[in-house]
C-alpha cells in the first residue's frame, strides 16, 4: 500500500532535481557585456534599461534587489563583483560603497552634468534623478497650507496628519532635518509630531488617498505620487493638492537615485557609457515623464504639467552622502514610538 | 539460623527490574555510533547548514570582538530579544492549539470533508507573512503592533505543527488509545493523557520551526512596525550599511536558536515514543464527533477562512480596485513554472539532505548525534538576507562558477530550509519501531539497505510531508533568490515584491494568488495518500 | 550442527555504570533449543541483543561455529553474523505483505527459489496460503510465526527468540509454543529462547540457563534445574519451593520436616538449607508422620491444589501439592510426610 508512495516520493525527487534544468531560464550573464545591479525597481526601470541596452551596443543583464541589500551584496563580493553598474534608489547606498573604496571614480565631464549638491562628495557616484518631499492637503479642509515641517507640531493639526513613518523616504527627510538642524531640535520636532497623533498608513500612495477622501488634512509624501495619480485618474477625479515647502525647509528635501561604476569588473567602459546613457536627455526625459521624478542632468526640464522647475524649489542644500547615517535616525524614530 | 529461605523472589516479573528501564522496542541505541552511510551524509548536510555561521565569525569579528561586544551589551539589544521571545512564545502556543486539533479533527475524526480540510488548512503556509500582514492592516489598521504581528505570524506558520502532527497521528497506534478508553477514560482525557503525549516529539519539533520562523521574520513584523530582534538586523543592513553590527547581532540568534534546539532536545526526554508493538497497528476507526459536529465544522472553517480567504480577499480587492492590473498570463505561467521547478529541486535536495540527519536524530544518542541535529538548526532563525550574504561571501570565493547559478540557488534554500525537513524526517522515524531495522540487519541488511528498504518506506509519509513544506516555504522565499538567482529569473515571490513594490498591488495579486494555488498541490499529493 | 560459545561476556551502560552482564559464559549445543531464563532485568535481553551484534560487548568473546562473532578487536555486524532474530510482537514489517516479509532474508536467490523457500516456510509455519495477507491483517499467534519463518528462511546459523511468547493469550500460547519447537526441530535449528516465564523454559527447551545478575546461575536439562537446583535462588526461581534449615548427617538431612534423603553427598556442608518441592510432600492424619501443623490456607488449581501448613516448629509456613480435590480446610490439623530425596544448600547464598 505504501510502496507506490516510496515509488513516486522517489520519482518525484529525482524529477525535482532535474527540474530547474528545463524551467531555468534567464540571461547567462557571462555573456553579457555588461551587468546592472538595481535597486530601482523592475517596473519603473526595465524600459529604460532596455533603451540603455541599445545604447552602450552589448547585451545588458540586469538584477534587481534591494538598494541596502545590493549594496551589501556588492561588499561580500569585494573585487569579485559581477556587477559593472549599481543603479541605486537613494543616496545612502551609494554612499556607503564609496566609503568603502568599492566605486570608481567617474569622469568630470559626467559629473559636471549634474548640480554638486546631487553628487557624491568623492566624484564616484552621480545623481539620476530626483524626488521632493512635499505637503499634500486636502484643499476643502485647510485654507493656509504650512510652509514648514515645524507647523505641523501645533495642536490645530492633532489627529489631522497623515504619513509613513516607515517609508526611506520619510526616515531620508528626518536625516535631512538632522544635517540642518541637529539632533537636538529633531528630537523635539519628532516628539512634538508624535505628540500629535499623527495617523500612519503603509504607503505613500494610502496616504494620498487619506488626503483625498478627507481622513486627513494634510500628508507628508514624496511628489511624484500625485503626478502618477493624476496621469492615472486625471487632474479632476484627484482631490488632494501638494504643496513644494519653500525656504529650504528641511520638509522639502530632494532624495536622489543615482549610479555608480563597481570596482573590479572588467566592464568600467561599458559602465562608463551607461553612466553618460542615464545622465542623457533621452533618459532624464524618461524621469521626468515615466516615473514623474525630476531629471537632474543639466539642460533638462520636466515636461511634466504643473511640475515647477527643480531650480526654482528652494529646497534645502546638504550633502546627500550624509544620509547615509540612518542608523542614527531610526534611534530617534524608535524613541518617538513612531516605527 | 534462619528457618526459611531469604532470597525467594516471590515476584520474578517484577524483581531486578532497573528503574526507568524502557521496553527493547522502544529505545534508542545508546552509545551506538550511527554508521558511515548514515554519518557521512549527515556530516555533509551539517557543514552545508553550518555556513552561515562560518560567515558571521568572519563578520562579527571584522572589527574585533570588543565591538561585537559593544553592540550586542546593549540595553537595545536585551530589549529586541525580550520582544521577539514574547512574540515567538505567543505565537508558538497559538500554533500548537491551532495546528494539533485541526490535526486531530481531519485524521481521526468523521469530520465531514476531512480530507478537503486537510489540503486546505495547509494552504496558509504559502501566504507569504508580509501578504498576510499586509491583508490584516489593510483591514484593521488598529491591528498594528504586537497583536497584528502575532495574528499574521500565527496563521502562516501554525501548518508548521499541523503538519508533522498529522503524520504522527496517522502512525500511533489506535490500540494504547482503546486501552485507555477501557479504562474508564472519555475521549477528550484520552487525547490528553494517551494520544497528545505521542504527539510531543512531532508537535515540538513543529514548534521549534515556528519559534524560528518567528525570530527570522521580517516582513510581518516590519510592516506591523513591531520591532523585533531580526528587525533590528535588517536596520542595521538597510540604515547604515554596516554588515558588522548585522553579524553581531545574528550571532546573538544563533546563540538563542541553539538554546531553544536544546530545549526542545531535553523535553523530548528518554521516552521511546515507537509502537511497542511490531508495526501491525489497525488504522484508528474515526472517532465520531456527534454533536460536536457543527462546531468542529465551524472551528476548522473559521481557521481557514482567516488564514486563506482573508488575503485572497485582499487580493480581489487589490485586483478590483487598482489599475495597474496588465498583467500578463503568459509571464504569470512562466514564472510560476520556474516557481514550481526551483520550489521542487529545493525541497528535493533538501529532503536528501535532511534524511540521514533525521534518522540519526531519531535513533541515535550521543554527543555525534546531537551535534549533527544541532547544526542543522543552528542558523535557521538567521533573516534570510544575513544567509543570502553569506553564501555571496562563500560562494564568489570557493564556488563561483555557480555564483548567481540556479545549483546556488538550490543549495541556498537547502542551508535555509534544512530544519523543516529534518523535523519531518525525525518525526517519522521515531513512529517506526527500531526493532524492524534490528530484524532487517539479522537478515542479512547492510545500514544502507535497511535505510532503503525499511526505514524510509515506512518513515515515507513523514518524508514526503516534510518535502512538501519545503517545496512550499521555498516557493515563497524572497532575500536569498534576490541576491543568489540566475540573472533574469524571476519566481512568483520575486514578481510579488517587483510589483507591490511599487504600490501596483493589482498587478502583484495574480502572483501571490498563483503561490498560494500551487501551494495547494503537494497538499493535496500528500492527502490522496492517506489511508 | 553449530554451538555458540559465550566466554567472560561484559556489559555495562555507560562508565561506572552497574554491570547488566558480568563475565557471562555459556555453551548453547547445535540443533538443541536453549532457553535462557531469569528475571526481567538480570541481563538476558542485553545478551540477546550482543550475540545478535545489536549491541558491542565492554568485554568477552561470542563464538559461533568456530566463527568468532565478537571478541577483542572484533565485531561482526548484524548482517553477517547469520542470526535470525524473533522479537517480541513478531515485528513485522508492517509495509510488505506476508511473502515478502519471510522472503526479506533471502538474497543471493532467484525469483523461483525465493518463492519456493518462502511457500515452504509459510508451510512450515502452518500458514501456507497467507503470502498475500498484509501483518496488520494477521492474528497475534499468526504474526509470531510469520516471524518465525521469517527467521529461518535464511538458514540462519542460530534462532534468537525473544519472548516470543509474552504477547499471546494463554491458551494460544501452548500451541505456537509447540508449533515453534516442532519448526525448530523439523529445521534442525540451534535456537537461542530469551523468557522470564519458568514454565516456557521448562516444557519448550532442551536445555535451561538460569541468568542472574548478569552471570549464568546453572544450565542444564530442565528436568536436572528442577530437581538439582545449584542454589535455592534458582530453585525458587524455576519452581515452587520448600525451604527448611537442615543438618546433614551422611546421606540424610535432618529437619524439623524428618530426616530426609540427599540426591548428593553433602561434602564438607553440615548445616544448611534443605530444598523439597511442594509435590514431595503428602497430608496425613495428625499424628501419623513425624510432623504436624495446622492448615492456613488451600488454592485450588483444579488439576491439583496447594495446601498452605503452619508446621509446628518451623516459623514459616510449607506448601504442599496435594492432588485434586482434597478434603483439607483452613484451620484443621495435619500431618505432613516427605518422600523421594532433597537437596541440601548452604544457607548463606
């Protein structure tokens, strides 16, 4: 009665160890002229990528991860990396390459295209594109839109926040206030917040929706949120508006994705030219229209409806690689109850 | 001078008997070394399970071991840890309620649809905890903390006990429980006092796994914003880069998981918990519920509809309200066959591995025996990134031209799975009595033909469930396929978090819904072979 | 016809352990059916797990045949010792069907020759026919002796039985019991019967060893155990047994019971423990023998009964098997005469 089970267990392990050999699939990446670890996800890169394939002319592998956890990955393969680029969503990662010695230094002429404030300090990483903290409101229910942060702390806004004290974004801005202005006053600032029972939702685009729906007045998301709402559902049907905090309030930090050249494979002039390819106007156009971020290059400007320039944002001026001291700030987030 | 003899044993039965002494049968083999068919495999899969750990020496130790010290001799640290022991004691007992009388009522029971509840109260296992966290939150916001963690956690991982708990049902032995219903007993003192006790060894070593998969859990804790140990791990890799303090940390795990294996270990006792009997038990006739029929129904219904509908509820709702639902059948079948296909060899060579150490730890005593077990557990709290890096870190020195290959990806879900199939492994062949293997070498068996042709077979059920909770739990795994697949490849666990990733939760619904309906076929494999 | 020879075997579990074997020797002659028998706990099923090679010996040699099984620096592992085993409950394979459980031993033969061996076997056994039943779907007395042919359809060298008998019912046991020994006879197999029970050792061996603590206490014929017991421990192990202090006075012991013949000279021992068995002794009229007493007790065993007596002057009371039915009750008075010989013991044993 049982020997049939044996019979199949065992059929069934050995067909389960040849499987893999049919299903696999997938580039061989030893074939490939040039290999991307990116943690910008699939959906707002791929095409792109695929544009740069046809760019640099070699065939273009691409693994896709968590910014933190490629750029780990990169570390524990020391000269041994099979990546050529890391194309990273935030700063912080390529930051942190940098101060291990694990990024190549980029030509100036790639580094000029790109203002210094959205660049690593040691030349060896360059910003693709940018992303602004801002406000959204719900214009029925507030009639003067703060344009600080530090207003949102008064008690006429208890229980009327909305936001996502676990997004990077977020914890990126937090940074962004501490470089400003200081632990200190970030502490006070965070509990002041906390103290006014802020709602918390899952993502940015929950929040954005809060606001619409008027749950909450107002909402602390990133900018190209409502620009994709508003190219999905149409200006109309979107009933929250956002607000660019001005002044250099640290509210309004730009967060930047960027690239960099690993060092130790033999692709650097590959990178090189998918480096020049993300830093083009065809690919900062890409931004500005498909992932409604704001191209950084110089010379471009969004396109995108109602978008203000970049320049004109007055958001306020830090060196990006700082942010890679989050540790710190999640102490504090930690302490405020808040993650 | 004594008139009478005073040394007449009146009772012989009963006289010289050593205390605690057990039944022939039902022992293990003290002070047996296992043979080298059995020892040399077992040695293989240790060293496999035990890379990580080599790893976190080399890392925790970068920067010397006063810095270790430094972040480990926290007030943080104790903290975290005391968190994650309630989370993971909370969670185990809910398991074990939830896990053994659902066993209970699909295996021995007239419950009607027995063997459909079977299939279906495995089916949590597939749901991802991050989807089952997600699903909860998007429900009941207010859920958020402790309590939604331990909701979230409880419901995917309980298969974990139900499980080899099933399998341990179906192989005791109906009689010890007539016995004890001659005795006076009812059914509900029965089941406490006869059949649970047989149920120990497969129902804690479901626990042990539990408690692992708690410590190692990220994804439910993180989006539940209940910081645990592991949480705090994944800080340190994700806030500051810093792979040091990672490691540090992870060493604590390791430290706790090793107590709890010992634990675990020392419960379990001497008791031999074989049939005594020679393996000729009578399948157990169902036990009839009568008026509990309504409510066993609705307990089993309950659990399974908060375990199963309430994220597949999510993800109608995800497909009915989102627009980003252009998904693509033919990606969708692609990916999950390529699911199904690393998912199987996975749980395979994991299944191969964890055999000789099972039998070794269900038949074997002594410090060899131990410490091959042991291993195997050593490094399953660790979160899946930490053994994702350090198979990066061995495989680009010594094996890379499988770095990034699907042979790593493989071995990778074997380092991490090997516990769960070890458990199942273990629990089965503690069911079969040794003596069958002690008559199969009189007759002329080597070790490895005993192995083949009596202890598997008969453990064969235990085997194949423990098979299946691999295949599942590697269907679903997300940190170590990110860093180690082939480059291109994606699974359904990798499509899941590509599209919820960026907030198009419709799209990502098919995938998830896909992982939790192939989870659905060795369930329901392994129900159509019970007897 | 092969003997098994066990010299100075021992075993204890664990260092510092107390021995369960302390220098056992034993001779099991070929084609004789030995049962070893003692207490649960003296150490038999340990040696029965060692001859086996179940179990490694701390010291002494096992010889099989000439063939050294164990010994210093050697082991031979279970498969190539040639010893078939029959444990408690039979131990059926509980996936393989009747046929293939017997014919699990039988490698090394063709399709044909396995199937004839194993049609012999279930013959032998009296369950011809059964090959195709599952062990589940056997009776307790059928699974014992499948396990027997499973046993000996190897031709294995030596049969250990392990209790075999323990788990039947009393009045299936009698006959598996002599079902066993006439497949063992018809096989000319040197058997090996580990049992606690005196009354299988006595009526199924040819031979009986007497284990105690470890050690063998006597082996002989049953008939010379019962009779000739080497001390009163394994007389009252093997049997029933009167114990009456003594002194021996050439060939005859005196007793507060009369003056009783030795089957043995008494040697250098004056005082002692003399050893009679209940059947020696007969009720009389009080007054009739040289002693009396005074009934206590009478059980009933139908073909006979034991007559419990408080005879004057000895302080425990005496046993007597008289035949069935008798007339004794409780409270009245007796005489009690002794016939045939006794053994006479030393008193500190």
């Amino acid at each position: 009665m049982r020997r049939p089970l044996v019979r199949r267990l065992t059929a069934l392990f050995a067909a389960a160890l040849l499987l893999p050999a049919v299903a696999g699939c997938g580039v061989d990446e030893d074939d490939a002229g040039l290999v991307i670890y990116s943690g910008r996800n699939e959906k707002l890169v791929k095409p792109l990528l695929d544009e740069l394939e046809k760019a640099v002319g070699t065939t273009v592998a691409v693994r896709y991860g968590e910014s933190a956890e490629l750029a780990a990955q990169i570390q524990e393969e020391g000269g041994k990396t099979k990546a050529g680029l890391f194309f990273s969503q935030d700063a912080g990662a390529l930051g942190a390459l940098s101060t291990k010695g694990l990024l190549e230094k980029l030509p100036q002429a790639s580094l000029d295209k790109v203002d210094p404030g959205f660049r690593g300090g040691a030349g060896d990483w360059v910003g693709t594109s940018g992303r602004v903290r801002v406000l959204a409101y719900h214009p029925g229910q507030v009639a003067k839109v703060p344009d600080t942060v530090h207003d949102l702390v008064k008690p006429e806004w208890k229980g009327k926040i909305g936001y996502v004290p676990t997004n990077a974004s977020f914890q990126a801005f937090v940074t962004g206030m501490r470089v400003l202005e200081g632990d200190d006053a970030t502490r006070t600032w965070l509990k002041g917040l906390k103290a006014n029972e802020p709602k918390v939702y899952d993502n940015n685009l929950k929040v954005l929706e809060a606001v619409g729906k008027g749950e909450v007045s107002l909402g602390l998301v990133n900018h190209y949120y409502w620009y994709e709402q508003v190219a999905e559902k149409g200006e109309g049907k979107v009933k929250a508006k956002i607000h660019f905090l001005p002044g250099g309030d640290a509210g309004g930090l730009v967060n930047t994705a960027g690239v960099a050249i690993v060092k130790g494979s033999d692709q650097a002039p590959v990178a090189q030219k998918a480096v020049d390819f993300l830093l083009s106007e065809k690919a900062q156009k890409y931004f500005a229209e498909d992932t409604k971020e704001y191209p950084l290059a110089s010379g471009v400007t969004s396109t995108v409806k109602g978008l203000p320039p970049l320049a004109t944002l007055d958001a306020p001026k830090i060196d990006l690689g700082k942010l890679e001291s989050l540790q710190e700030t999640l102490k504090m987030l930690q302490e405020a109850g808040m993650v | 001078m004594p008139s009478t003899d005073p040394v007449t044993p009146t009772d012989p039965a009963t006289a010289h008997r050593p205390a605690g002494a057990t039944t022939p049968t039902g022992r293990r083999r003290a002070g047996r070394r296992p043979p080298a068919v059995l020892l040399i495999p077992a040695a293989v899969a240790a060293v496999f399970a035990l890379l990580p750990l080599g790893y976190l020496a080399v890392r925790s130790l970068e920067r010397g071991p006063a810095f270790a010290w430094e972040v480990i001799d926290d007030e943080r640290t104790a903290q975290l840890l005391g968190r994650s022991l309630a989370l993971a004691a909370v969670v185990v007992s809910a398991c074990l309620v939830l896990g053994v009388s659902l066993a209970w009522l699909t295996v021995r029971t007239d419950l009607p649809g027995a063997r459909a509840w079977s299939v279906l109260v495995t089916l949590p296992l597939a749901v991802p905890s991050y989807v089952a966290a997600f699903a909860w939150l998007s429900a009941f916001p207010e859920l958020a903390g402790f309590t939604g963690s331990a909701l979230a956690l409880t419901l995917v991982s309980f298969p974990y006990v139900y499980l080899p708990v099933t399998a341990a049902l179906r192989g005791t032995d109906p009689a010890q429980e007539e016995v004890a219903r001659s005795l006076g007993h009812g059914p509900l003192k029965t089941f406490l006092r006869v059949t649970l006790p047989q149920l120990r060894p497969a129902a804690a070593g479901g626990a042990v796994l539990v408690a692992l998969y708690v410590f190692s859990d990220f994804g439910a804790v993180s989006l539940m914003r209940y910081d645990t140990f592991t949480r705090g791990i994944y800080t340190s890799y994700r806030a500051s880069f810093d792979r040091t303090p990672a490691a540090a940390l992870s060493v604590v795990l390791v430290v706790m998981t090793i107590l709890l294996v010992a634990a675990e270990a020392r419960t379990r006792g001497r008791a031999g918990h074989a049939r005594t009997g020679g393996g000729t038990a009578r399948p157990a006739v169902p036990a009839r519920l009568g008026r509990w029929r309504a409510p066993a129904l609705a307990w089993c219904a309950a659990v399974t509809g908060v375990a199963v509908l309430t994220p597949l509820a999510t993800l109608g709702y995800w497909l009915a309200v989102g627009n980003s639902a252009t998904w693509d059948p033919a990606t969708l079948l692609d990916t999950a066959a390529t699911t199904l296909g690393v998912a199987a060899a996975g749980a395979a060579l994991t299944s191969l591995l964890a055999l000789p150490v099972g039998v070794i730890a269900a038949r074997y005593r002594g410090r060899t025996a131990r410490l091959l077990e042991q291993s195997a557990y050593a490094g399953h709290a660790l979160p899946g990134i930490t053994v994702a890096l350090s198979l990066v870190f061995f495989a680009v020195r010594y094996a890379e031209p499988v770095y990034q290959e699907l042979p790593l990806l493989v071995c990778a879900y074997a380092v991490l799975f090997l516990p769960v199939a070890v458990a199942g492994t273990r629990a089965a062949v503690l069911q079969s009595p040794p003596v069958l293997e002690d008559v199969a070498r009189s007759l002329g068996r080597s070790p490895l033909r005993v192995l083949r042709e009596v202890t598997v077979p008969l453990a064969a059920p235990g085997v194949g469930a423990g098979a299946a909770l691999t295949f599942v739990v590697c269907m679903k795994e997300l940190p170590a396929t990110l860093l180690l697949r082939p480059t291109g490849m994606d699974t359904l666990a990798t499509r899941l978090w590509t599209e919820t990733g960026t907030g198009a939760f419709a799209a990502a619904a098919p995938y998830a819904a896909a992982l939790i309906l192939l989870a659905a076929i060795p369930s329901y494999f392994l129900g159509r072979h019970r007897t | 016809m092969t003997d098994l020879q066990i010299a100075g075997l021992a075993k204890a579990y664990g260092p510092g352990a107390a021995p369960v074997l302390d220098g056992l020797d034993l001779t099991v002659p070929g084609g004789a059916l030995t049962a070893v028998l003692g207490p649960s706990g003296c150490g038999k099923t340990t040696l029965l797990r060692i001859i086996a090679g179940f179990l490694r010996a701390d010291a002494g040699t096992i010889t099989l045949d000439g063939r050294t099984l164990s010994g210093p620096g050697v082991h031979l592992p279970p498969e190539r010792r040639r010893i078939g085993i029959v444990p408690q409950e039979g131990a059926l394979f509980p996936h393989l069907s009747v046929a293939r459980n017997v014919a699990f031993g039988l490698t090394g033969l063709d399709r044909a020759a396995r199937r004839r061996r194993t049609e012999e076997m279930l013959e032998l056994v009296g369950l011809a026919g059964y090959g195709d039943r599952m062990p589940h779907e056997l009776s307790g007395g059928q699974q014992q002796r499948i396990a027997l042919a499973r046993a000996l359809a190897p031709e294995p060298a030596l049969v250990l039985l392990d209790e075999p008998f323990n788990a039947l019912d009393a009045a299936l046991r009698t006959g598996v019991r002599a079902d066993v020994r006439a497949a063992l006879r018809a096989t000319g197999a040197t058997a090996l019967l580990v049992t606690h029970d005196q009354q299988e050792a006595l009526s199924t061996a040819d031979l009986v060893a007497v284990v105690r603590d470890g050690r063998v206490a006597q082996c002989d014929t049953p008939h010379e155990v019962y009779s000739r017991p080497a001390d009163p421990w394994v007389a009252a192990f093997v049997g029933d047994a009167v114990l009456v202090s003594g002194t021996a006075d050439q060939d005859m012991a005196a007793t507060a019971l009369g003056r009783i013949p030795l089957t043995d000279p008494p040697g250098r021992l004056r005082e002692g423990v003399v050893l009679l068995r209940p059947e020696q002794l007969r009720l009389t009229a009080p007054d009739a023998a040289e002693a009396s007493g005074t009934v206590t007790d009478v059980r009933f065993y139908g073909h006979d009964a034991m007559v419990t007596v408080a005879v004057d002057g000895i302080d425990e009371p005496i046993d007597v098997r008289v035949p069935s039915p008798t007339a004794a009750r409780p409270g009245e008075r007796t005489g009690i005469e002794v016939m045939g010989e006794a053994t006479l013991h030393s008193a500190a044993v």
